[in-house]
C-alpha cells in the first residue's frame, strides 16, 4: 500500500492508522438488500484522501454499489492492536490504464496473477466521506472527518 | 466470547473462524443511507448460530437496524493470520433480563461499567443468514451457510 502526503490533518490521522493494516472488509448492499463485506488491499491513499482498489469488471460488487447510490463502508480491524477505523464513502469503477499502470505493484498478483494487461482488471476508487475511529482514551468512536 | 456446540456442521466451521478475533465490526445503515461501522464483542453464539452482542438502549445503531429492515453485516478480520468472515443477518433489540444474566460475563464491564443491572443495558441479537470466508487456497470468499 503506497500513501501519499495528506494536505489535511485529519485524512493525515486515516492514513497514519489504515497504513499498518493495509486491508479492508468493504461492505456493500447486495441484490437482496443484504449487506457483505468482503477483504480488499487498498493500493493506494492518494493526497486527496481517495482510496484506490483493483478489482475484476464481473465481480458482484461492481454493480451492487452501482445499484446502492454506490455507498460504501470501509472497515480496518486490528484487535490485538485496539485498532479500528471505519470509512463510509462512494465507490466508483474506473477503467483507467494509465492510472491502472500507476497502481500496479507485485502485491496484487494474488489476485491477478496475468498481471496488470489483464483485460478483466479495473479499479475501484472510494472516495472518503466519513471517517470514525476507536479512541482507547476516551471510549468511544471519534467521528473526525465528514466532508 | 461463549461459543456453544453447533448442531450444524456449517456453524461449526463459522465458530471456528469467529472465535479466535471475537470481536465484530458490525455495518449498518445510518439516517442518511450511509454504510457506518464499529467494533462489538460478541457475548456468545448460541447452538442455533444465532450471535449476542450487549448495547446501550439509546445507541444510535438500534434505531438504525430498525429503520433498515434490521439488515447488518458482521465482519472478522485477522490480517496476521488471513483470516476474514462475513457474516450477513437482522438484527433485533431484545430487553430480555433473564438472558442478559446468562450473557453477563466481566468481559462486558469496558463497555458497561454499571454492570448487569444498568438500565441503558440490552440485548442486540444478530440472526445469521448468510456467511462467507476467505478461503486462501482457492482464493476467494466462500460461501458455506444460507438459510
Ligand atoms: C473491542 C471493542 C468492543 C466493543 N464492544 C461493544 C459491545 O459489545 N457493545 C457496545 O454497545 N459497544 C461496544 N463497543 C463500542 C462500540 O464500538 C461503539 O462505540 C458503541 O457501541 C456506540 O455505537 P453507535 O453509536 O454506533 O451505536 C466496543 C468497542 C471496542 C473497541
């Protein structure tokens, strides 16, 4: 996961704590209106915030956050660690070469092992529209972003 | 966590997988339709796989269940170890004394330093109907249990 210089403060705290677990269990509503979550490496946290994903144009989860106003939940769980980030925001695929050659890095060759040519590989950027996490000291979930 | 013998042979590989992370970010749908996330600890997972959570009367993520067709996904994520489970299911409020003393255990007293007899305290239930989990071998998430 590469991240980048936050120019705000408060994405700079996202970053500081999603950058040691580095994946996330993003849910969506499926076709029934039920909601799954499924772990995703975030591949990059650009300077704006944006979390960029690679997934496959025939994943489900493609057309389930289109047909739900493409709202999605981001969760970063570390529990040995009291660790824990939640993330709601905007999925969107894009099929985008140049940023698609940007992103790719050997991490993601689990997940597509004919690499970044790949005809069925396309990313799925989340943009970030608030963000919550567990703050030990005072007890709670710290709501510390809303844009 | 309290985990009871599963009759069925799908639950049992779902408490298997559960009861090491104990310790669920549950997804719900907030007012604004967004897809928000916190950590709970699960009490226990009955014979039935039916997953018991405490909660405080006036927290916002029961109105929410309840305004949603109680849908919510449970999440378990132990990087380290590549082990995640999603678990889809309702949710429901459940001010039932008599089994919030079966539940109490000091492992609650975090969240509810007043102890059993808080007023605020009650039961959120969470009835499984579908559940799915990273299986590394195959490289995909599984789905082992819809009913
Ligand atoms: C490890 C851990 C376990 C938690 N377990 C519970 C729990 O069992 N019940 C609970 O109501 N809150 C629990 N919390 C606090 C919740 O994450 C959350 O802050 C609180 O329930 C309020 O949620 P809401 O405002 O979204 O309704 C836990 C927090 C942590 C860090």
């Amino acid at each position: 996961m590469e991240t980048q210089h936050q120019h705000n403060k408060d994405l700079e705290k996202v970053k500081d704590l999603i950058e040691d677990i580095r994946i996330a269990m993003m849910t969506t509503v499926d076709e029934a209106g039920h909601l799954v979550s499924r772990p995703m490496a975030v591949m990059q946290m650009d300077a704006n915030g944006t979390l960029w994903f690679f997934t496959k144009k025939s994943s489900p989860k493609v057309d389930q956050v289109e047909n739900h106003e493409q709202q999605v939940n981001l969760s970063f769980a570390d529990v040995s660690d009291a660790s824990y980030v939640s993330i709601s925001g905007t999925a969107q695929e894009l099929d985008d070469r140049a940023k698609i050659d940007e992103l790719w890095s050997p991490a993601a060759k689990p997940w597509f092992p004919d690499g970044k040519d790949d005809p069925q590989l396309t990313i799925l950027k989340v943009d970030t529209h608030m963000a919550e996490y567990w703050d030990s000291t005072s007890s709670r979930m710290v709501r510390f972003l809303e844009m």
